[in-house]
C-alpha cells in the first residue's frame, strides 16, 4: 500500500471515529479508534525516510502505548490503565525527540519564552483542576509533567529556522496536550460542548504531526547527508 493511500485512510478513519461520537454510535469506536494507531505505525514502517533502527524503534513504542491507551480509555474503568499507558508513550515520544535533539547539533537548549510559556501553562492547569483531582492528583500531575516535557523536547530537537518540517511535530505536540487537557477538564472539571469531538480532532492531528514531521525530518537529513557526500551543504 502506498503512503499517501495509508494517510488518506487514516484521515477518513479519523473522520468515522469523530462521526461515531457525534451521532452516539459508541460500540462502532471499539473499531475506529484502535484502527488509527495501526495505521500510522504502517506509516511509519513503510515510509522510506532511511529513519535509523534506534530512533523507528522509539517512535513505534510512542505509537504503540497510545494504540493500548486508546484502547484502554474506551472504558471508564480502564481511565488510570489507560493515563498509565499514554505517560509510556509520552516517554517514547521524549527519548526519540531528545535523540534527534542529540544527533541534531547544534540546537540551543534554551528558548527561554517558549519554554517559561510551556511551564507556566503546565503550572496553572494543574493548580486549577488540583481541587477537583482527589486521590487522582499524583498520577495527573505526573502525567501533566510528561505532557510538558514532550512539548520541550520537540521544541530542543530542531532547527526551526531551517528545518520546516519541525514545525508538524511542534504543532503536533501542542495539540497531544491541548487534546489532554480537553480529556481531564471534560472529566474532573465540567464536560464543555462537543468535548468529545474536539478532543478526538485534536488527538488525531496531533498524532499524524508527530510522525508525519518525524519522518519528513528523516528523508530530508537522508537527502543531506548525500549531499553532504558530494561537498554541498544545505541542511
């Protein structure tokens, strides 16, 4: 199957999934939403960005906590299980950007604005559902802590200037945790209109800019580095 074809459904999946929720067709999502995670790790194993073992190896464990994390918060019962399993992926998705970080050099290490904007947003979330967390207040803050840390890493990870496609995974990663944030106001706050659907939308979005940009990163270093060989030096 070709990429693009692979995206393609991934969108239309996507779009079913969101339609799901909005015509309360729940039982249907038990097919839709796993679906998604699937197709983007058969996106990433046939993409031919020439991504090193170490680095592919990370970015589908990333996918694959969020594939059992999907599944998991599919059931109310399952909401700690499944928090537990997207903190593992927000652990992959962090290895993998501070090893792209580490083979990217030289990328500052502090964007002082984005970062102190990042903390502060993280701060006060947190001091504001502290109230409402109870017994969940340990594992939520942590999970808001890994949340943070992804977006920091993909921020350290990428010449933003010269390298465009950064800013997919960027995105990418402020709408995982816009998308997060949605999830814990709708359930230990107060559930907004279509809470649901925006946090789908913005889950799958980011999701697809995560690894879309990641591999966009990958086939253009490639292309770099066989330019490289030939003495020209554009990347």
């Amino acid at each position: 199957m070709k990429r693009p074809v692979i995206l393609i459904i991934y969108f239309l999946v996507l779009l079913a999934d969101i339609l799901c929720i909005a015509l309360n067709k729940d039982s249907y999502r038990y097919v839709t939403k796993p679906l998604l995670m699937v197709l983007l790790a058969i996106y990433v194993l046939a993409a031919d960005a020439k991504m090193p073992r170490g680095f592919r190896t990370f970015l589908l464990l990333a996918l694959f906590f969020s594939f059992l994390g999907d599944d998991l918060l599919l059931f109310d019962r399952f909401f700690l299980p499944g928090l537990g399993s997207f903190l593992l992926a927000h652990v992959m998705y962090i290895v993998f950007f501070l090893k792209i970080r580490y083979s990217n050099p030289p990328v500052p290490l502090c964007k002082y604005a984005f970062v102190f904007l990042n903390a502060a947003v993280i701060i006060l979330f947190i001091l504001f559902l502290t109230p409402y967390l109870g017994s969940l207040f340990v594992p939520v803050v942590i999970y808001s802590l890994a949340l943070s840390i992804t977006v920091q890493s993909v921020l350290h990870a990428f010449h933003f200037g010269r390298q465009p496609e950064a800013w997919y995974c960027m995105i990418g990663a402020v709408l995982f945790l816009v998308s997060d944030s949605m999830i814990a106001i709708g359930k230990f706050y107060h559930p907004f209109p279509a809470n649901g659907i925006l946090v789908m939308l913005t889950y799958g979005i980011a999701q697809w800019g995560l690894v879309y940009g990641s591999l966009l990163y990958f086939r253009k270093r490639a292309a770099y580095l066989t330019q490289r060989a030939d003495g020209n030096h554009n990347f």
